[in-house]
C-alpha cells in the first residue's frame, strides 16, 4: 500500500494528486531529453554556439545551480563543524537540493561536451594545467559526497527501515557524517573558487580578467563567498515554497532566522569585497587595457544596468533585508530577500559567462549577443523539472523534515 511507505505519522495527498502535481515537472523533462537527443544525435548545431560563445545558456545554468547548491556544504559545515544544531531541522533538504543542484550540472556538462561517451578523458587524460581539470574533479568527487550524505536519508524508509543490515548501515553513515560534510567542504571552496578564478585569468579579455593574492585572481575568492552567500538563501526558499505548496509548517522558524542571518552577513562582505573589486578594476585593469569602462557597456543589451542590478537592487538591498532583525523575521520580507539574493548570484554567473565573451577585444571584433536555441532551454529547463520531481518524491517518502510529525499533528 502506498501510505505504508510515507513517514511515520505524516500525512501525504493521494496518488491522483500527486501524479497531477508531476505533469509539468514530467513534461519539461520530456523537452529536455528530446533536447538532449537532438543534441547527441545531431551534434551541437542544434544550439547556437559559435567561434564567440563556446560556453553558452548551459553553462549559465551549470555555474548558477552550483553556486545555489551550495546551501548542502556550508549548511553541512555550519551543522557539523560549527555546530549549529538548529540547522539539523532542514539539513536533510540541503543535502537533496544540493544533489539535484551537482547531479543536474554534471547532466548538462554531458550535452555540453558534444561526446558524453569520452567524458572520462577529463579524468584519464587530464590537462594538469586546467583549472577546469581541477573543478570537474571537484564536482565529481563532491557528487558522490552528497549520493553519501543523501543516502542514509533514503535508508529511512519505513519499507527500507525494516531491513536489519540496511537499517544499521544507515545508522553507521550518520555517525561518521561530519567527515563527509568536512569532506564536501574542502572539495566546494576549491571548485567553486575555480569556477571564479578560470575568468580571472582570462588576460585576453579585459571585462573579466582580474589582479589577485599570489596566483588566485579576486574572482577566485569571489565567487566562494557569493555560493556560501546565496546558498543557503535558496535552501530557504526552496523549504518556504514546500510549505506553501504542502501547507504545513515543516521547519522551526529559528532554522530559518539562523541561515537567512548568516546569508545576510556573507552576502554584506560580498558586496563590500565585490564593489571594491570593480573599483579596482575600473581603475586598473581596464586603463592598463587601453580601454575605458563604458567601452563595455556601448553596444547591445548588456549595458550598465547590468552592474547596477547586481550590485544595487539583487546586492546592497537582500543584504540589507537579511541583515535587520525585524525584516527577516517578516516572512514576505525574507523571502523578497533571499530572492533577491538568489537572483543576483545568477546574473553574476551570467555576466561572467555570457557577456565576457560578447564583448570585442580587437579593433576589427564586432559586438555579439546570444539567443539560446529551443534545444538549449529545453535542458537546462530540464533540471528544473528534474529537481522538482526528485524533491517532491523524496519529501513524500523519505523523514526529510524531522520535526514535520511535531510541527503538525495529525489531530489538527
């Protein structure tokens, strides 16, 4: 019987209703993987990269869903290594978001090399002067930290439970858990540094190169702080919008307060340390180019609103909401905050991505902008159905809120 699988003393819809609730999420993975057929079949003319953009709207996505996937391994560290035990209430949708977050990047990166089946040539004949070398490991080995982390959850089952060997293999990874997400933490600060650092090195392209500590360039240690900064802000309203939908209050409010004040406080430091790093390169780098700054922004749609929205509205403003007590506290407010927040991570990573390589470097470039192709949105759209639909099956099956039982009693 199907309710002999949910968690114990919970209540879940019914199956009509929730393979109605499926539909969408089903259909845009339909998209997706005739998307991806067409791609692999095909070749990668059925997107629009060229001699311009070689990294495009999948990589867009793959950088923004590693950097929103964050909230697992800072949520991890904080828990663990801090010890902030408040957090254990929405540690376990950390982890699953952040699976979905790593696993949906690795997914398109599979696409996205035209040749999936040679993938392990990363691995077995790597180029030891990449940075991107350095990430794929990363990403890879933090994959099958958080398949670790996400699997005694699973082992939860009421079903799974009743099994004596996979019950106490369960208990077991939970007792050595604080190694993995110690683990987990190592493998994120470098990967995402060196997401950020690959475009600071970047010496031909004046818009993202940037000076540095030793051999990190800034963005290296930027692009760490803005994942742990927006991280756990998207872990929040990842949980909110699971209340919405179930109607139910799923965690205590403290776990909430707690990440979104610590979100606030990263997010404050980033915009401190990243509106000095533009200064600095307004001023530095870009004269030294024989360029100046509005040489950037002269042509096409990406002008100087751009760096006005990053840094004022989806910047200076989330923090702010974050930082003061009595907003964050307002639910409308923290989640308006942590949207913000969420929003200016991505537009960083598209700015990064797509507007680096737009802009000309010689006299005789002209300016380039990109319209991804149907194909292209239908896998990176992908993995959003792919995530709702993991979220949703895990919360119907799996314990993932401890305190749900407590917070609403069946009696209610």
């Amino acid at each position: 019987m199907d309710s002999a699988l949910f968690p114990e003393g919970v209540k879940r819809c019914s199956p009509k209703v929730f393979l109605l609730w499926t539909l969408p999420w089903l259909c845009l993975l339909a998209w997706g993987g005739l998307s991806a057929f067409l791609c692999l079949y095909k070749g990668l003319n059925q997107t629009n990269m060229n001699d311009y953009f070689a990294f495009a709207v999948w990589i867009v996505f793959d950088l923004a869903v590693i950097a929103l996937g964050a909230g697992a391994f800072f949520t991890g560290f904080l828990t663990y290594i801090i010890g902030k035990k408040e957090l254990k209430d929405i540690l376990n949708a950390a982890v699953i978001i952040g699976f979905i977050c790593y696993s949906g990047a690795i997914a398109m990166l599979g696409i996205d090399i035209g040749q999936p089946i040679r993938g392990w040539f990363i691995f077995w004949h790597v180029n030891v002067h990449s940075m991107l070398a350095e990430v794929s490991f990363c990403i890879t080995c933090y994959l099958g930290v958080l398949a670790i982390e996400y699997l005694p959850l699973i082992l939860e089952n009421r079903q799974l439970d009743k099994v004596k060997e996979l019950r106490l293999f369960g208990h077991n990874l939970h007792g050595i858990m604080a190694v993995f997400a110690a683990t987990g933490t190592f493998l994120s600060f470098f990967h995402q540094g060196s997401l950020g650092g690959m475009y600071g090195v970047m010496y031909a392209r004046p818009f993202a190169f940037r000076e540095g500590f030793y051999i990190w360039p800034w963005t290296f240690f930027l692009f760490i702080l803005s994942a742990i900064a927006a991280g756990p802000a998207f872990t929040i309203l990842c949980t909110k919008l699971a209340e919405k939908i179930t109607r139910k209050k799923l965690v205590p409010e403290k776990a909430f307060q707690t990440l979104a004040k610590i979100s606030g406080w990263l997010l404050a430091l980033y915009m401190v340390l990243k509106i000095t790093d533009t200064v600095n390169w307004i001023y530095g780098v870009v004269p030294r180019a024989g360029l100046a700054f509005m040489d950037f922004y002269r042509e096409g749609p990406y002008g100087v609103w751009l760096v006005v929205a990053e840094i004022g509205i989806f910047g200076i403003i989330p923090a702010i909401i974050l930082l003061v007590p009595k907003a964050r506290q307002h639910e409308g407010w923290l989640i308006t905050g942590c949207l913000l927040n969420c929003t200016g991570i991505v537009i960083n990573r598209f700015v990064f991505t797509v507007v680096s390589l737009a802009v000309p470097v010689m006299p005789f470039d002209k300016f380039v902008s990109y319209l991804p192709t149907w194909q292209e949105w239908g896998i990176a759209f992908a993995v959003i159905g792919y995530g709702f639909l993991l979220f949703s099956l895990s919360y119907r099956y799996l314990p993932v809120f401890p305190r749900e039982r407590e917070l609403n009693p069946l009696s209610e």
